[in-house]
C-alpha cells in the first residue's frame, strides 16, 4: 500500500490539532465568557433551518420562526389564528424592515 506524503502529513497534522484544540476548551470550559455547547445562537439556527421548511410566503416563514421562539406549534394553529398572527407580524419592525418582507417567495 502506497500513501501520498502530503496525505499523511496532513492526517497527522490534523489529529495534533484536534488534541489541541479539545485540550484548549476543556481548560476554558468554565470561563464565563466560554458559550455552553447548547448556546441560543446554534437552538436559533436550527429553529431558522426549520421554519424555512414551511411551505408558503417568507411571512409565513417568519410566522413559524416567531412562534417557535415563543414556544407555539405553528402547525397546530388554525387557519384563521394564523392569519390573525400574519398580519401581526406584518406590522413588527423586525419584518418590515427585514429584507424578507421585500421578496416574493413561491
């Protein structure tokens, strides 16, 4: 068997690293400055990735953002609590101003 020089390099390189790096945040991990592992910005972006998942206009994709941070089930609302709160959210400065109430969406 044959292994390409860089190959191997970069393999052992890369495994230096990573002990390294791990050894770093074990001895930073109580640093109050240090962010937990199940930080808001990563339940946020996975909330993001979701609500894009709902079909419909980039309002109703806010919509279902909104409500997943209030801890609301989108999906369980009727029609007609979702129209109210559609044109709740309209009038809120975070999508009005958003770049999201400008575009058009399926």
């Amino acid at each position: 068997m044959q292994v390409q020089e860089e190959d191997y390099f970069c393999q052992v390189t890369h495994r230096t690293w990573d002990t390294i790096l791990h050894a770093i945040r074990e001895a930073h991990k109580d640093d109050t400055d240090s962010a937990p592992d199940g930080s808001n910005g990563m339940k946020l972006i996975k909330d993001a990735k979701r609500a894009l998942a709902v079909p419909g206009s980039y309002l109703d994709v806010f919509t279902a953002l909104m409500c997943t941070q209030l801890q609301i089930r989108y999906e369980k609302l009727s029609e007609q609590e979702r129209t109210v709160l559609k044109n709740v959210m309209k009038k809120t400065p975070a999508y009005r101003d958003s770049p999201l109430s400008r575009m058009k969406r399926r």
